[in-house]
C-alpha cells in the first residue's frame, strides 16, 4: 500500500517510546532499590559503631587500659591513641603486625582500606585519647556488588521484554488505524474509478455535439438524454457517497419507539404509484402481536427503502415485491423484503455488500446503479446493531432479511 511507509515509521516510533519509558522507569528503580540499600546499611552501621563507642568510652573512664576492653561485637577492631602514639588496640586477624598510624586528623565516619580489606570507620575524640573502632564491611559490599550485577541484568532483560511487549502493543493499537487507512485509499480509489464512466460518457457526447454544430437541439435529443442520464447517475452517487461517509461518522443514533406497521405504511404509500405504473405487485403485512420496537425511526427506515428500491429496479412487469415483520422470541424482530424478480447468483451473493459491486446481470441490462446501495444498508443495519443477509435463486427472487432488536419499549404510549 501507498502509506506502508508512514505506518512502518510510526510502529518504530511507538516501540521506541514504549521501550524508552520503561527502560527509563527500570533504571530509576534500580537506582532507587540500590540507593536505598546502600544507605540503610550505612546508616545502620555508623549507628551500631556509634553505640560500640559508648559501650567502649565507659570502660576507659577509669584511666586504665591494662584490662582487655570489652565489645558489644567481638568482631570490631579498636585503636585508642593519645597524641600519636597507640594506648591500645584489639588483637585481629587484618593488621596485627601492620598498625595503623593516627597519622590523619580526620575524625567521624569514613570508609578505609588496609591490606586489601574494606572498613567502616568512626574516629572519635574523646578528652586526649582518639578512639578509632573499625568494622570490616567486605561482605557488605560484596552483597551489594551482586545487587548491582543483578539489577544491571534485570535491566538489559527488562529490555529486551520491554521491546517485546512494545511491538505487541504497537502492532495491536496500529492495526484498526491500518485498516481504516486502507479502506479510505480502496474507497477514493473506487470511487474515483466508478465516477470515470458517467464523465467519459458525457465528455464524448458533448463531443458529438460539438462536431454537428448546425443540428438542432431535437435532433440530438437523444444525446442530450444519455448525458443527462449519466448526469443524474454522478449525482446520485455523489450524494450517496456523502451519505456513505456520513453514516461511517456519525454514528449518532437517536431511538424511540416505531410503530412497524405504520412504518410500513408509510412506505407502501411512497411505493404504491411506482407499482401501479410498473404493473407491480406490491404488499406488506406485520404478524406481530407488539408491534413496536425502540431503535432509530430514519436509519430503520433508510435501510428499507435502499432494499424496496432494489426490490423494484430488479423486477419486471407483473413481479411481485412484499414487506414482512415478524417476532423472533422476545428481543428480536425480522423484517424481510422479498421479489420475485431476476434473482442473485450463489458467487455474487458474497459481494453484493461490497462497495460499488454490481452483479453480472445487473450490468447486463439497462438498469441503472452505482452499487452503493447495500454498503449503506449494510453499514446502517451494524449502526443499529441489526444484521442483514440475504437468500436468492438466480432466475427466481431474492429475499433479503434484516434482523433487529427490538429495544427496551418506552412506556406510555398509545
Ligand atoms: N433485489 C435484488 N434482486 C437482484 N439483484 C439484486 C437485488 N438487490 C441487489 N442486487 C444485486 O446487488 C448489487 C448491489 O446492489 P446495490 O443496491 O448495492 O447497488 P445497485 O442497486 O446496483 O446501485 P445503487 O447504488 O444505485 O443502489 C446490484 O447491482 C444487483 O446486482
Ligand atoms: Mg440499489
């Protein structure tokens, strides 16, 4: 199709975005999850050394460091300097020959390493003494180097599924767009082809015209009918074409309750001259005990008029067409329009519904039609969630059905 190009960039597009957004959203989170563990073990730590300084701080009160100071956690290193030379410090398994200098004046919180070991440390003053209690964090940041390999993985996994799900998701939300696109194009397409012919007639016996400039107006009487024919043919096309586009959308439906019968009625009487001139038969008749439904008044009846009107194009003289309602159970009502008129073959019953389709015979005789009719009527009968289908013998009749519902009944009436 002409437009596969807008909608191939347009699907790459919203893949883009879609995988964008998501993949956006999973690094904020992982950043969020890896921050927030990152912090809480800090926080968490720095208190638990905090703590074991007050626990030590007690017990060198009294001056004397010759007994062992005890810890709230065994495995915390500790370094009591004065000035820079070392008062104590805990046997351990990091530095025991390698002692730490208090070389720095650094005091609070940091991190260290000594010997290829990761510590957190706090430096405490305390009167002339700095206190120095170490913890070794290596499990700690080997836990969160794993997170960050985890999350990095989840990631570029998140990826992959995001692009995944993006290109479900664009295929399915492009897909109705694609296809009323190309409907548009085939229906320009048809029309501009279907409105050719009555112009290209027209044009050539404008043309005759021209190239006898001296007969008179009766003697080309008959050239003027046939462009005047195709002239009235354009205009009813354009004027269902409009129709056409119109009932695609608005698809506004106004429901009220319709009296069947009086509709019928109303038809018959619009028709009954037609068949009297034509040496038809025309009847109708409503075998209904309720004879009311509720749906839309004009589209019900535009639909049986597009059918009637195809009734008496596609019947000869002393043919008969009928109008009949009948119930079918509680909900639903069948409306039929039948003739005894030239019939539709089994193949071309699949494409009567279809856009500008005229059935062999059709083109063959003299009748004239754009094979807009029954699009509308199809397209009309799903606007008031009808359906319509049709049975017919080529040579015998045809017998089109519109199923409806027959509404929720407004109460109060007549
Ligand atoms: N009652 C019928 N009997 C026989 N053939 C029919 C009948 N109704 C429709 N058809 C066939 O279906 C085709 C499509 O009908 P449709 O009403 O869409 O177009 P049309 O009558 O040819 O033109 P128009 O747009 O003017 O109505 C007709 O050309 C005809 O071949
Ligand atoms: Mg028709």
């Amino acid at each position: 199709m002409i437009n596969n190009n807008v909608f191939i960039k347009t699907r790459k597009k919203l893949i883009f975005t879609i995988t964008l957004v998501v993949e956006l959203f999973m690094i904020l989170m992982s950043v969020f999850i890896y921050s927030y563990f990152k912090t809480s073990i800090v926080v968490n730590m720095d208190r638990a050394l905090y703590e074991e300084y007050h626990f030590i701080s007690n017990q060198f009160n009294k001056d004397s460091f010759l007994n062992p100071i005890i810890l709230q956690n065994p495995q915390d290193i500790v370094y009591i300097y004065e000035g820079d030379s070392i008062r104590y410090y805990t046997r351990n398994r990091y530095f025991d020959q390698n002692v730490p200098k208090n070389n720095s004046k650094r005091t609070g919180f940091y991190y260290e390493i000594y010997n290829g070991y990761n510590f957190r440390t706090a430096k405490i003053k305390k009167g002339n003494y700095t206190v120095s209690i170490m913890r070794n964090i290596d499990s700690e940041k080997e836990s969160l180097s794993h997170m960050l390999v985890l999350l990095i993985l989840t990631g570029f996994l998140s990826l992959l599924l995001a692009y995944i799900i993006a290109k479900y998701i664009s295929k399915k939300a492009l897909k109705p767009i694609e296809i009323s696109w190309n409907n548009q194009v085939n229906f320009v397409q048809d029309a501009s082809h279907e409105l050719r012919t009555p112009v290209s007639i027209i044009q050539s016996k404008l043309e005759s015209l021209l190239r006898n400039p001296n007969s008179t107006i009766e003697d080309e009487a008959e050239t003027v009918a046939v462009a005047m024919r195709e002239t009235r043919q354009i205009k009813k096309m354009i004027s269902e074409l409009l129709s056409l586009t119109k009932e695609e959308s608005i698809v506004k439906i106004n429901n009220e309750n319709v009296d069947i019968e009086a509709l019928f009625s109303d038809i018959f009487e619009s028709y009954i001259e037609i068949a009297e001139y034509q040496n038809k038969k025309f009847s109708y008749k409503t075998k209904m005990k309720n004879k009311f439904v509720n749906i839309d008044k004009s589209k019900l009846e535009h639909l049986i008029r597009i059918l009637v009107d195809n009734a008496f194009k596609y019947t000869k003289e002393n043919e008969s067409i009928d109008i009949e309602a009948v119930e079918k159970g509680r909900n639903r009502v069948q409306i039929s329009v039948s003739d005894t008129g030239i019939g539709i073959s089994q193949s071309d019953q699949k494409h009567i519904f279809e856009r500008f389709f005229r059935s062999d015979t059709a083109r063959a005789s003299s009748i004239e039609g754009s094979g807009i009719g029954l699009s509308i009527a199809k397209m009309i009968a799903g606007t008031i969630n009808g359906n319509i289908r049709v049975v017919s013998k080529l040579g015998k009749g045809t017998k089109f059905i519109i199923d409806i519902p027959r509404g929720k009944i407004v109460k109060n009436i007549r």
